[in-house]
C-alpha cells in the first residue's frame, strides 16, 4: 500500500517559484538540494506531506495546461487564505470563495481556486 505522498512541481526558474510558495504562502521551507544535473527546493506542507520544486531540462515556461492537475490544500479559512493572495500580481485568480458543490449543513466547504506564478492550479477548502 502506498506510505507517502508528495507534490512534485518542475520549472525552468525554481528559484523564482519556490519564492511565492515560502514567501506569499508561508510553507516551510526543509531544504535545498543539489543533485547531479539538477536541483531543488523541499517544502514541508503537512506533517505527512511535502512539495517538491525543482529545475527540469524539459520544463520551459508557465504551464500550458493549468487545469490537469489541481492542488488541494485544505485550510482553516478559505476567505483568510484567498484575502493574502487576491492581490499578488504572480497570482491569477480563477474563483473568489465559494461554496463547493459537496456543500451541506453538516460539511460547510468552501473552495477558493488560483493559479500560482507559473500557472499551476491550487485550491484552498475549508470553511469560510
């Protein structure tokens, strides 16, 4: 059975990237390393999951598919989360707060959607 999970995001400029996601999101950063031909940037985003940045030869530019992938983080308030990034000028912002379609008395979800500076898909979830 699977034991870990981890986000792994390519770019052409991690350096530039790893910024808005230690900087603007407040992930931790775990450390920098350098492998043969390549490097990178680890994040550690929950206790149990980590975010993974790092230079690839076959990435260039923003992504060109935003929307094939899209990135949960599951967060204490969406309204809180999306009022820190609506007005980074890196940031594109594809849904203001709303409430998901699983939406219910019982499970009050809301769902915030934004494009990171590279044109990656992320959501924040949780309550309002």
């Amino acid at each position: 059975m699977f034991t870990e999970y981890r986000i792994l995001i390519f770019s052409d400029n991690p350096d530039e990237l790893m910024k808005f996601y230690r900087n603007t999101l407040g992930m931790q950063l775990e450390k920098r390393y350098t492998l043969p031909n390549d490097y990178g940037y680890m994040f550690l985003v929950t206790s149990t999951l980590r975010l993974w940045i790092a230079k690839h030869s076959d990435v260039k530019g923003r992504n060109k598919d935003s929307f094939r992938h899209i990135f949960n983080l599951y967060v204490d308030s969406v309204e809180k989360w999306y009022n820190k990034i609506k007005n980074q000028p890196q940031v594109k912002i594809i849904c203001t707060p709303e409430k998901t379609p699983l939406y219910s008395k019982e499970k009050p979800f809301y769902v915030s959607t934004f494009l990171d500076p590279e044109g990656n898909c992320w959501q924040f979830v949780g309550k309002k």
